[in-house]
C-alpha cells in the first residue's frame, strides 16, 4: 500500500479539532444542506445574486418561516454554502456546487436515498459482515437481490450513481475491448445490459454473453430486444457466489465493469479463477473499476472511499471500493498476469488488462 495522507501540511491541532467537529456534526449539516438544496434555499439566493436576500425578505414569500430559514441557513453559513453579509445571505462557492454540480448532486442523493437509513447499523454490518442496514429498503439478502424492486426514490438514486460513473467510460474503452478483434465477448455482471448495448453497437461481428442474476437478466433482454439485438446476445443466470458453477467456456473475452467491488476477496478470487477457465486460447480478461489509488486528484479518492461503507450496509456485507493492487493480487493467484493498466477513464475509472499467465502480450 502507497503512503498517503489527506491532512494538511503541518496541520495544526487547533485545525484537527475543528475539522473532527465537522465529522461529528456531519449528518446534520448534510441533512441541512439537502433541505436548503432541495426546497429551493439555495436557488432563490442564487437568483438575489450579489445583493443576496435577508431572512424576512425570504419569508415573505410564504415558502418558509422565519425558523426553518434561520435554522437551516445558518447550518449552510457553518458549511461555506452561504455567507452573511450585512445581514443578507448570500450564495457562496459550496453552495453554487451543490445548485449546479451533477456530480454533487447524485452522490447527495445516492447517500440520503439509498444509504443514509441504513449507516445506522453499519456498526453490526461490519461486526457481521451481513448488510443489515438493507432492511431500511426491503427484505433480501444482499442489495442485488432485491435490485428491480428497490422502492422509491431509492431505485431512481441508486441508477442514476451507477450510470453516470460508467457511462461516462463506455464511449472511451471500446476500442480497448476490441483491440484484439474479440467475437465471443463476456459481460459478467451485465445489469440492465448498458455495456452490451455499447459493445453490440461497436462490433457488429461480436456475440455477447450476459451473465447476471435472473432478474438482472430480464431487465436486460428487454432493453436488447427494444434495440433490436437480442439476436446477438445470449443470457446465461449464475449466481456468481456459488464457486461451483462454471462459466461458458471458449470466450475470447471477458468483462467486469463496477462489477468484482461487490463482492468479497474470498468470492473475487473464485471468480477469477472461473473466468480464467472460461478463457479461449489466446483470450483476455479486462477489468474496468474505480480503484481509489489510482486517482489524480484526493476529491476522486475521498468520494470513493467513503462509498465503501454503503457495500457493507447496503449491498452485501462484505465488499467494498478496493486498491488495485488487490486484484492484480488475486488475479495473479488465478493464473492471469497484469498486460496494461490504464488511469483516467471517465470520471474515476481504470482499466486492467489481463491474460495466461504464459500468454503473450498485446
């Protein structure tokens, strides 16, 4: 593991104190943020402009009392999200990323409709390694499970997270999933079959197999067949947990997108060891993921860290965002060895490129 560090330069213990008073009042200012965000606050100071309002010309306009505009704003003032000047608030840079930035706003939704329930007992979901905090959503054993009925808003949140990091990828890495002119392509962990699509659009000799729960599957036979490539696409429903079921065999090559962080080391490794078996001579496997050492920039890194916590809640217990290290690791003890790794796809993304440990590179 790199040294790394997000602290400051010769913080000062005065500092220190002050950001630890930011972690132990962070639910309230979220939850004040998001109030000011999503009940217009923040977008009416946004309008005033420079001038800015004050508290009674926000009032009057009978959307909030004088209490929950005192209350909440000046939670916001402590965020940075508005400054008081002259007794008019006025919008600040936090705030104006929190009105405009996508990003920010997905990841706000993603924590407070899918997660923020649920972090309750993340204390014994990591003494358990079971997602307890799930049952906030619904009854099932895993989040992946229960994926096509999760309820509203949570459902909406939790694809619009997923999509907007990868479809951010997909246009880039095409021709990296082609270079080597694949015609029998893997997609384990298909979805709802966005990656498929992508693929069957690019090559028009490639087949792909889906490999997904059966729910999963269904969601994506019907987006293939509504794009009018069902032909080209075979299904096949594995629960990956079981390290007794086999892949298909023969695949020139195989993708994971977003897919092995759902799962534990222990179950990343069988399912290595099985795509290895399902290789092709000559075939490749290629892992596309958000590693949070392998980013430029600490907002990247921090963002992805901290998404770890919904994996042991929420999703399954016992997975998280991991280094890349990790899985060169296990794919390593499955008989693959690293061809190239390339940074700065999409938002956050990487890619890994794998082989027989005795093949040739590309």
């Amino acid at each position: 593991m790199q040294d790394k560090s997000f602290s400051p330069p010769r913080q000062t213990a005065f500092a220190a104190r002050y950001e630890a008073q930011k972690i132990a009042f962070g639910p309230v200012v979220f939850q004040c943020i998001r109030y000011a965000w999503k009940r217009g606050m923040l977008q009416a100071l946004a309008d005033a402009g420079a001038t800015g309002m004050s508290v009674a010309e926000l009032a009057a306009g009978g959307q909030w009392s004088e209490y929950a505009l005192k209350l909440v704003l000046e939670t916001c003032l402590s965020a940075g999200a508005v400054q008081l000047q002259g007794g008019r608030y006025v919008l600040d840079k936090v705030g104006y990323c929190v009105l405009t930035d996508k990003i920010t706003q997905i990841n706000l939704d993603f924590n407070h409709d899918v997660c923020y329930l649920g972090l309750y007992d993340l204390d014994k979901s990591l003494d358990e390694e079971k997602p307890l905090g799930l049952k906030a959503l619904g009854d099932w054993p895993t989040l992946y499970e229960g994926m096509s009925q999760l309820p509203e808003p949570a459902k909406s949140s939790w694809f619009a997270f997923d999509h907007h990091y990868s479809d951010t990828s997909f246009p880039q890495i095409l021709p990296d999933v082609f270079a080597t002119g694949p015609r029998r392509v893997m997609d384990i962990g298909a979805n709802t079959g966005k990656f498929t699509l992508a693929a069957l659009g690019y090559s028009a000799e490639a087949e792909l197999h889906l490999v997904d729960l059966p729910r999963q599957l269904a969601v994506a036979e019907q987006n293939l067949q509504a794009a009018g490539l069902r032909e080209r696409a075979h299904l096949h429903a594995v629960d990956l947990l079981d390290a007794g079921k086999a892949l298909p065999a023969g695949m020139d090559l195989i993708w994971m997108s977003q897919f092995l962080s759902c799962f534990s080391e222990a179950a990343i490794a069988t399912i290595l060891q099985r795509a290895a078996a399902a290789l092709a001579p000559g075939g490749q496997v290629l892992i596309m993921d958000t590693f949070w050492d392998r980013q430029q920039y600490d907002i990247a890194s921090y963002c992805l860290i901290n998404t770890s916590p919904y994996f042991t809640a929420m999703a399954s217990g016992n997975s998280k965002i991991y280094e890349s290290t990790d899985y060169i690791r296990l794919a390593e003890a499955a008989g693959l060895r690293l061809l190239t790794a390339r940074d700065g796809i999409g938002y956050c993304h990487s890619l890994l490129r794998f082989a027989h440990a005795g093949a040739a590179g590309v």
